[in-house]
DNA sequence: GTAGGGTTAG
C-alpha cells in the first residue's frame, strides 16, 4: 500500500474538516490535500481495518461509475455515509481515470443536485488535460460556462491557478474558456478572462482569441477589439489570416476605414497575404462609409484585388450590387450583375434581393417583380427578405392591395412573416394616412404570433402625430411601456419634432430631460430637431443653447445642424448671422449641400434678388 | 486542443 492508496483510504472516510483520525497514533486532519501516512511495520493492520469498513473504495466506485450502475452507487454512498464531494475529490487525487472522475462530476451534479466547487470544477479539467481528453474537457467547460452565472471571473482564476495541475494545462484550461465564453454569447466574461490571462501569463490562442475578436466586432465593441488585437501580437499569439480579417471587418463596421487599412499593411508586413475575404470587408466598408465617392473607392479596390491575383466571388458581386443600388444607381448594379454572370459565377438570393430592393427603391416595381419571376424560374426560392422588399416597394407605390395579398404569398410558400414584415406594412399606412388600417395590422399581429416591437410603435404614433393627435399618439407611448417595451431614441425624437410642430418647443425640451434621466442617450436627431422647433418660434438664442448641449454631450455640429440654424437666422432676416454660420460650416470642413444652397435662394428671392445661371445673387430691386 | 473572417429587408 503506497501513499496515494492511504491518501484514498482517508479521502474516502470522509470525515468533516477540524476532526482527525487516528492511524497508529499519527494524528493526520483528513482534508489536507498532500496526506499521505508513512508505511512502517504496524501501520498495516489500520489501513486493513480502514479497507475493510463499509465504505466504497476506489476499484468498486469507478467499477460502478464505469457500468453505470448508479443506483447501487447511491446505495453504497449511503451506506459508508461517504460525502459525495469528498468522494470526487478523493478520485481525482487517486489518479482515477479523468473520464470516469468527469461521469461521477456529472452524475452527481444533476442525480444528487450537488453544486460542485471551482476548486473541484478545476482539478477535474486539469485531471482532464493532463490525459489529453481535449474533446472532453472543451464540452465540459463550455457546459461550465452556459449553467454557471455566480462566479466571478477573479474566483475561476484563483481556482485555476490554485488546484494543482501544471502551467501549460492551465493555459489550455483558460483558452478553452475564454473560447467557451465567447461561443456562448458572454464576450464580456471572455474579454475580462482574456486580461486576466495577460496578467497569469497564460498563453492563449486564435482558437479562443478569433471567436472573443469576432463578438467584439459584432458588438460593435471596437475599442475592445482593437485592444485584444494589439494584446495577441504584444504576446506573441500567433496570428492568422482570419484574425486579421476579423479585425479588419470590424473596423470597416464601425466605419474606421484608416484603422482598417493599417491593419491591412500589418497583415502584410507579417507575411499574411489579404484574402478575397479581406477585400469584401475593406469593399464593404467602403460602399457604407457614406462618402461621395465611395463607390469610386470601392472600385478601386476591386481593381487592386484583381491585380493582386485575387479573384472576387459572389460575395463580392453582391456587395457591389448592393452599394450601388443603395448610391441610387441601379444601372450601375445591373452591370456589375452582368459581369459577375460573365465571370461564370450564379447570382444568389442575396443578389436578387439586393437588385429587387435597388428597383423598388427607384419605384421600378415591375421590373423588380419580374426580377424575381427571372430569380424563381431560375431554381432559386425566394424568402421571407425578398417579400419584405416588395412589400415595401409594393406600399411606397401605393400599391397596397398588392401589398396585403404578399402576405397569402408568404403563408403560401411555407414561409412565416416576420416582425419585420408587419412593421412594413404598418408603416405603408401611417404613410399614407390609413391609421386605422396601420391599428387593425398591429392587431393581428399577436394572432400571427408576431409581437409588435418598438418599431411598430414607433410608426404608428408617428402616423398619429401626423395627423395631429399628439394625446392619442402620447397614449401609445404609455401603453409601450405596459407590453414592456421600452421606448428608444427614435420615439423620443417623433414625440419632441411632433411637439415643436405645434410650437410646443419647452414641453419637447422638458421631454429632452426625461430621456437623458432614463439613460437614454439623445442623438443628432434629437437636438436638430428641438433647434428647429425653437427657430420655428423665433428664439434662436435657445436655439444656440440647444447646440452647446449638443456640443457637451460630445456631439458636432454637422449638416444638417447648420441647416437648421441656417434656416432659423435666414427666416428672422439675420442675413448676417446665416452667412457667418455657413463661413463656420465651411471652417469647419462641413460641406454645404443643396439644401444648404435652397434655404439661402429661397430668402433671397424673398427679399427681391434673383439668382443668375451660376448661383450668384443680383439685386434687382435696388 | 481545431476554432474563426466577408453580402440582403423596416
């Protein structure tokens, strides 16, 4: 009998901690982990008559784990009135094998309801890692990680760290967690254990850091995703392909195009050549970035792809039919349509639905019907987005018979229309002033299993306003918040312009304040829209007080706010004042647009001047 | 240990 079985022997006696039992008169506490009772003639006897008592011993438990005869478990646990805990951990200190130790942890969890320790959560994926049952380990801790809410970060660490078991599997232990936790949706935990690791000096990997990267992205947590980027190459993770694209695609998201294009010289400076992948982000981000010539940039790029021997797949058609149909340009997305079937590649259903969506918005509607004919006989089914898109197109034309029957289509395809789908249709009414067909829609919509959110709200109490029924439209907003829907920026924003409309522009101010005590952040919305509302009363000095909130609130001034003030100063015949603001607009790099343009003819033409072929204004009264 | 990146609707 060796140490590790008299380690077992007192493990397995389970005695409460503060207690000791006697062997030969060795006093040893039988919760000290590294118990082990020295051999020497006499001390057999004990270890005899330890064996022999009515508890369960390691060969019987892990013979009983392994048939799976857990009923005569339980029995014999009860009988050698054996602590299930102590038990497990008795088998992980015996060197039992880890598979069998994982069987009892969760036979135990869900039979006996017992809630394990980290410590013992811990030594068992140590247990694990050290017998490399990585498949094993990385389900367990991702079961770990989807029951466990309580346990802080901090605590998982000090257990990991504290349980035995060596430094490398310590960091394999982290990575799978880290990875666990971002699998899960909790990238916040798996950001937090992504520093943590930093701080142990456990090394991690792209298997856990590429899928924490990739939430942070779509989070929109940018600022997070920059640091762990810049943390992987401080610690010498290695680095591929698709961490680089991730950090690139979320860039492009968050519109920094700069940062993204460094991290694409990184790539490169690192020996990683940008990938198709890598070019249909930076392509993407061009087409949204919003800029005047964004389409010519992104064209740019798909000619440096091809002379980079990189060749542009669907994906890549599809963004650029999609970017030009959203530049209003659906001429130039049906060349690209073209070209890309020139190149033998098929259009996909997200082609067609972009090429629908680009002629509806040009109020082409039969040609995106029969768009989407061509797309059916072409073996491609249509779905729940390329209805969505005809509705749209279908109530934008005021075509709302054939609106409304696009739902029969729907249930008869088999599809089920979503929350979207209905916010279409309840928006094509208040539009077009059916408010009462907008409430029927919203009414149907439980019966169909779909629950209106804040959108359908939102378009139904703009509809209201519309009409002037504020009171109406401020008793929906009451009853949002009776389906426990919170009201959000954008209802906010209709509340505060439908109040302005009605020269009501201190009630919209005093429900400005109400927002931000709600923790709700206004937007650029929010404060044009109350500076509009006071110049529409002639108070441009509260006008100008509503743009230094703004400004402390971290917001600039841009087009559409100098219009606003542009327009106010120019209504009250401060010609002076308009013109010192658009000399600032200018100072400041704001680019006038036509409406910039259109509020200053229309005051001058008031005022008697006309404007000659280049713009230039002459008088002609005096 | 074997994971992870790019496109469409209000």
């Amino acid at each position: 009998m060796n140490s590790i079985a008299l380690n077992s022997l007192a493990r397995l006696m389970c005695f409460p901690p503060g207690k000791f039992v006697r062997v030969n008169s060795f006093l040893c506490p039988p919760s000290t982990r590294k118990l082990s009772l020295p051999i020497f003639p006499g001390n057999e006897h004990a270890i005899r008559s330890l064996c022999s008592s009515p508890s369960l011993d390691i060969p019987t438990l892990t013979e009983l784990v392994s048939n799976q005869h857990y009923s005569e478990l339980k029995a014999r646990l009860r009988a050698s009135r054996s602590n299930p805990a102590a038990v497990l951990r008795q088998m992980l200190d015996s060197g039992s094998d880890p598979e069998l130790t994982l069987r009892y942890f969760k036979w135990s969890r869900d039979e006996l309801k017992l809630s394990h320790t980290l410590e013992l959560t811990f030594g068992l994926s140590h247990s694990l890692a050290s017998a490399k049952k990585y498949s094993k380990m990385r389900s367990f801790l991702d079961e770990f990680v989807r029951v466990s809410d309580g346990n802080t970060v901090s605590s998982i660490f000090h257990s990991i760290s504290n349980c035995g078991g060596g430094f490398c599997n310590g960091s394999i232990i982290v990575d799978m967690l880290v990875w666990a936790y971002a699998k899960n949706g909790k990238t916040q935990l798996g950001f937090e254990a992504f520093k943590r690791a930093g701080d142990y000096g456990y090394k991690l990997s792209i298997i856990s850091c590429n899928p924490l990267m990739s939430n942070l992205a779509k989070d929109g947590a940018v600022g997070d995703l920059e640091f762990v980027y810049k943390e992987m190459i401080r610690r010498r993770i290695k680095i591929n392909v698709v961490s680089f694209n991730t950090v690139i695609s979320g860039l492009c998201q968050a519109r920094k195009l700069n940062k993204a294009c460094d991290v694409v010289d990184d790539m490169k400076a690192c020996g990683v050549s940008p990938n198709v992948v890598t070019y249909n982000a930076l392509i993407d981000g061009h087409c949204k970035s919003g800029g005047l010539s964004r389409m010519y940039k992104a064209d740019a790029i798909l000619k440096e792809m091809v002379d980079s021997k990189i060749c542009p797949n669907e994906i890549t058609y599809n963004i650029l039919i999609d970017g030009y149909c959203k530049d209003e340009n659906v001429a130039a997305a049906n060349k690209v349509f073209e070209e890309m079937q020139r190149q033998g590649l098929k259009p996909t259903l997200v082609t067609y639905n972009s090429l629908i969506n680009g002629l509806c918005n040009s109020g082409e509607i039969s040609k995106a019907v029969s768009l989407q004919d061509q797309m059916s006989s072409s073996g491609l089914k249509p779905n729940i987005i390329t209805y969505n898109v005809l509705i749209h197109g279908f109530g934008k034309n005021d075509m709302f018979k054939e609106a409304r029957e696009m739902l029969d289509v729907i249930e008869k395809e088999g599809l089920v229309p979503n929350v979207i789908t209905f916010n279409i249709l309840v928006d094509a009414c208040c539009n077009s002033g059916k408010i009462e067909e907008a409430f029927l829609i919203h009414a149907s919509m439980a019966s169909k299993g779909v629950l209106p959110d804040v959108s359908t709200y939102n378009s139904l109490i703009t509809g209201l306003c519309r009409e002037g029924k504020l009171d109406k439209a401020e008793k929906l907003f009451e009853e949002m918040k009776d389906n426990s829907l919170k009201p959000n920026v954008v209802t906010y924003n209709i509340l505060i312009g439908s109040l302005c409309k009605k020269r009501e522009s201190r009630k919209a101010r005093r429900l400005l304040d109400r927002m931000v005590k709600i923790g709700l952040s206004p937007n650029h919305v929010t404060f044009d829209t109350l500076m509009d509302g006071y110049c529409l009363e002639g108070n441009l000095r509260a006008a100008l007080k509503v743009r230094e909130l703004m400004q402390k609130e971290g917001l600039r001034a841009n087009i559409a706010t100098f219009n606003v003030l542009i327009k106010g100063f120019c209504k009250q015949g401060k010609m002076e004042d308009a013109n010192s603001l658009l000399n600032e607009m200018l100072q400041r790099g704001v680019v006038p647009n036509r409406t910039t343009y259109d509020i200053i003819r229309e005051e001058m033409v008031e005022k008697g001047f006309v404007p000659d072929i280049d713009g230039h204004m002459y008088n002609v009264s005096g």
